[in-house]
C-alpha cells in the first residue's frame, strides 16, 4: 500500500462519519472529517482535532518499522491508538477490495457466521490460522502456530462438537481468507512481521512455489 498524502485519502473517505475501536482498549471512537480537517469524537463525546502533521509523523514511523503497538508511536504523536485503529480499519476495507476477509469475533459479533458462510462459497480459496496474540509480533511461537490451509482442509473446516461456541474464530485463534494464495501469504507476512509463513502439510502440499505468480 502507499501511503502518500494519506491524509486527503482519510479526508475523502470519511466524509460521512465511521465507528472504530481502538485495539487494546477497546475504545470506541467516531472519525469524521469536515472542511479538510480529521476530527475524533470519543466515547465521553469529546471532540478532538487529527493534524495533518499528526498523520504524516505516524505514517513515516509506520512505514519505518511496521510496527502495531501504540508504544512505538507515542514520541510522535499522541494519537497513536486512534491512528492504528484507522490504518488496520483502511487495510481492512482495501484488502476486502481485493477479496481478502478477516474473521475475528471481538470485531465482529456475526465472525463464526460468516467465516463457515465463506468456505462454503469459497471451496478453492485458502485460510490463514493465525493466533490473536500473533499480530506484528514475528516470534518463533507464532511462526509455528500461524499456518495457511486449502478451504477444504479438515484443521480448519470440520463440523466436530466444540465446548466453545466459536471454535474458529472466538477463541485464541481468528481466520483471514482469500482466493489467491499469493495475496493471502502476503497478508499473512504483514500481519505476523514473519519471515515465512507455514503451510499444511495435509492440504498445501500439491501447491508449488509457481502459483505465487497467480
Ligand atoms: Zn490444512
């Protein structure tokens, strides 16, 4: 993605006003821009400016490091939970225009629902199982629990009886899901901050390096 004049971008797409939710708190926030100014209005309905400079800082941090903790950003601006919130938001809406789906319940109550509702209409796609604690982090644990499967695997499609009412993704694990193997493995690669990215040996072994130029 590229992020130049980031702002305009955020400008034109919230002209009409988005609930987020920062990730760590929680936090819901409301982000709206109004006569080329970003503004935040938080749960307490205090009202807040988001500078162009706010902006540019960040992303010049973000496109240094990669990094999702707001920690890495508080030196440069004071807005950093509201700003990755709006950039994992952005990354969301334009990787669903190129077909790439999250399943994740704290973001989305309906997560079970529609994750089984796309592997049944997406029998050739591929999943990613990757665990909730595994984001930007890019350790060795979470290399080998992050793997990536066929739609029709049995590890991540199966109709056994959980005693967790969302097996797949409201426990301590959530899906990302796309038709392209080589569009998804890249996700994945964002996503962990990993070098490589595991595949089943049960259901990826047939796929050759030559389909990552699909
Ligand atoms: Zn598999």
């Amino acid at each position: 993605m590229i992020y130049r004049d980031f702002y305009q971008h955020l400008l034109e797409h919230f002209s009409q006003p988005v609930e987020l939710f920062t990730g760590v708190r929680k936090q819901g926030f409301t982000l709206y821009s109004e006569q080329g100014v970003l503004y935040i209005r938080n749960s307490k309905n205090n009202i807040r400016r988001l500078g162009r400079e706010d902006v540019d800082a960040f992303i010049a941090r973000f496109e240094e490091t990669g990094s999702v903790l707001p920690r890495d950003y508080q030196d440069v601006t004071f807005n950093s939970s509201y700003l990755l919130a709006i950039m994992k938001y952005i990354s969301n809406v334009n990787n669903e225009k190129m077909g790439i789906f999250r399943f994740y319940s704290q973001e989305n109550a309906d997560s079970e629902q529609q994750y089984h509702l796309w592997l049944k209409n997406n029998p050739e796609g591929y999943v990613l199982n990757i665990p909730k604690r595994g984001e930007g982090k890019g350790s060795a644990s979470v290399g080998d629990l992050t793997c990536l499967h066929a739609s029709r695997c049995d590890a991540i499609n199966n109709q056994r009886s959980y005693s967790q009412p969302q097996p797949f993704t409201g426990g301590d694990y959530f899906k990302v899901c796309g038709n392209s193997l080589a569009a998804l493995e890249d996700e994945a690669l964002r996503i962990t901050q990993l070098q490589s990215i595991r595949r089943c040996n049960r259901c990826l072994t047939q796929v050759k390096e030559s389909q990552r130029t699909d």
